[in-house]
C-alpha cells in the first residue's frame, strides 16, 4: 500500500474537520472539508472529496473510499451519515443520504438526496439511487434508478467489500497538484486539489472545485458568471472551446468533453455529456444523464436517461433550485477563498 500522505483539511465558517484517530491511507489530492467526523482507520483515496459545508457529514471506522469518490452534502437540508465499515468505489458519490454498516458501494454509483442505503445492502457499478429512497439492507441493486436485484447469499456482501477494497488500493495512488485559471476574476474560487491545464478562463464569481480537472489544452474553457463546477468533474475542450453559461451548475463527477451548456443550467450528478452536445438554457439534466456525440437538449425541460431524453417540463419548483443552487455555490465560494486546503 503507499504511504499515507499527510492530511488535506480545510474549515468552513469555522468548522474544522474532526478526525477521529490516523487513517490507514490518505492518497494525495484528497481534501476533507468543514462540519465532518471521520471515524478511525478510514483509507482516502486519490482525489477522494469529503465535504462538509452547508450540513454535516458523520462517518463511522474503517471508511474505504476510493480514487476521485465525492462524499457532499445538500446545503442545509440533508447532512450525510455513512456508519462503520462502508466501502465506496473509484467516482463513486454519497449525496445528502444514510448509508448503513457494511454497505459496498461500488465504482461511478450515485445515491441522491434523503436515501437509506441498508446495512450489508450493494449497489452494482453505476447504479444511480433517486432521491428518497429506502434500500433494504442484506440485497443486491443495480440500474438506474437502483432496483432490487436478488437477496444476497451468505457472506457476499463481505467478499464484495474485499474486491472493491483491494481494485481501489491497486488503482493510480497519484494526483496532479493544484494549478491555477489563466484568466479568472478577483472573485472567483479555484479548490486546493483542482487541476486545470490550457486556457481557462473564468468570470465573476465562477467556482471550481475539489478534484476537478480540466483540459483545455486544445481549446478554451470558459465559466460565465456564478457559474460552478462541483467536486471531481473532468472538462474536456475541443478545438471549439466548451463553454457553460451563467448560473449553470455541473454536479459532482461529471464529464463534460467538448460541449456547450447555457444558461441556468443544471447538470446533474455523474452525468456524461459527449462531444458536440448543445445545452440550451433552461435546462435540467437528471443524475447519472448520458447524452450522445452531437445531442440538442432543447431548454425548458428535464432530460435522464441513457441515452438522454425528455423526461419532463423544467416548471418553477426545478428553476428555483437551479437558481439557489448557483446562489448557494456563490456563497460557499465566498467563504472558501480563505480557507485553502493544505498541500
């Protein structure tokens, strides 16, 4: 295993993570961030975010989370508690939700807002859990949303955990280093872990998190006002350029490759959006969303689905939480810009 490097914290509003005896491994890039207890003997893998701003996050011993995962919060409304011995694999994201002892996790799973994963429940790889959902504990999941699979046979569940502690402790232990936009605006945020190379370019109050990486090597990224990109998110630009409008949100671990997303926007959380895709603005893009090369997302609507199409009309319960989430992010980058992780 590599040796543990020393721990990236960061406070918000004074809340300064409480570690709860030395991790086993703590790779580089990770960060832990505000109102968060962490448990003993927890592995952190590379790039892995924990982040505690709006809310709490409590987790129990022996937390295994694996290479660029994201543990967050939902602002003020759900905190996150994670109990003892849970395993969470690579790109994984525990969103405002309960997830019970002995649960696995495994890589690019999603579990939104007010769920209950079960104790010894797992969720197969890519599986997206809806908000509020209640997964009973001792069962297989998988799909999208997560549905039950099949009762789980004695001791599978733990030899599921090993598998998936022993893929994220062989993956990549490394995680480039922090490195600054060409061009941003004195009121803009860039995360301690972030990772941007090429042209990137960001206007008043844009933000980009923990974890992200962007490549704009090839092109120019540009960030319009207020806009946010959320932890682990990987931008790719073209020749073209990708450029997200203002008030736009990309949720945690995103991928976005040569693409436009407009104004007002909200890509949800572990959505893919392939190259040459045209976002228009006004538009909700549902978790877990796969859009294919060249897609049009007309504005106005709620797109899911794999690939992605209308799956509602965006009314005014959906466009006031694209607007308070760009609020929210604004004000939680205000408050970062003092408080650094450490490298």
């Amino acid at each position: 295993m590599p040796a543990p490097a020393r721990l990236n914290l960061a406070s918000f509003l004074h809340h300064h993570p409480v570690i709860v005896g030395a991790p086993h491994a703590a790779l580089p890039g990770h960060a832990l961030v505000g109102r968060l207890t962490l448990g003993p003997a927890a592995w952190l893998g590379a790039g892995c975010v924990v982040r505690a701003d709006g809310h709490y996050v409590r987790i129990g011993e022996e937390f295994h989370l694996g290479r660029g995962a994201t543990v967050h919060i939902a602002h003020d409304r759900y905190p996150t508690v994670v109990h003892e011995r849970v395993s969470v694999g690579a790109n994984a994201v525990v969103h405002a939700c309960v997830v019970k002892a002995d649960a696995v996790l495994e890589e690019d799973c999603v579990v939104l807002d007010g769920s209950v994963v079960g104790a010894g429940a797992v969720l197969e790889a890519g599986s997206v859990v809806y908000p509020r959902s209640m997964l009973a504990g001792g069962m297989l999941y998988g799909g999208q949303p997560a549905r039950a699979v099949r009762a789980l046979a004695p001791g599978e569940a733990a030899e599921r955990a090993a598998a998936l502690r022993a893929r994220n402790e062989a993956a990549d232990a490394r995680w480039p280093g922090r490195t600054p936009a060409s061009v941003a605006a004195p009121d803009t945020f860039v995360a301690g872990t972030a990772r941007l190379e090429g042209q990137v370019r960001l206007a008043a109050g844009a933000s980009i998190w923990y974890g992200c990486r962007f490549d704009a090597r090839a092109g120019v990224i540009r960030l319009a006002a207020r806009c946010n990109v959320q932890d682990n998110s990987v931008l790719v630009a073209g020749a073209a350029g990708l450029r997200l409008g203002e008030d736009t949100t990309i949720g945690h671990n995103v991928q976005l490759v040569d693409c436009t997303v407009g104004a007002r926007c909200l890509v949800g959380i572990g959505s893919r959006i392939a190259a040459g895709t045209v976002i228009a603005d006004d538009t909700f893009v549902a978790a877990g969303c796969v859009t294919e090369p060249g897609q049009a997302l007309e504005g106005g609507r709620v797109w899911g689905g794999r690939p992605a199409r209308p799956i509602g009309v965006l009314d005014q319960a959906k466009r006031d939480i694209v607007l308070t989430t760009a609020a929210a992010y604004h004000g939680y980058a205000r408050t970062m810009r003092g408080a650094p992780v450490a490298t």
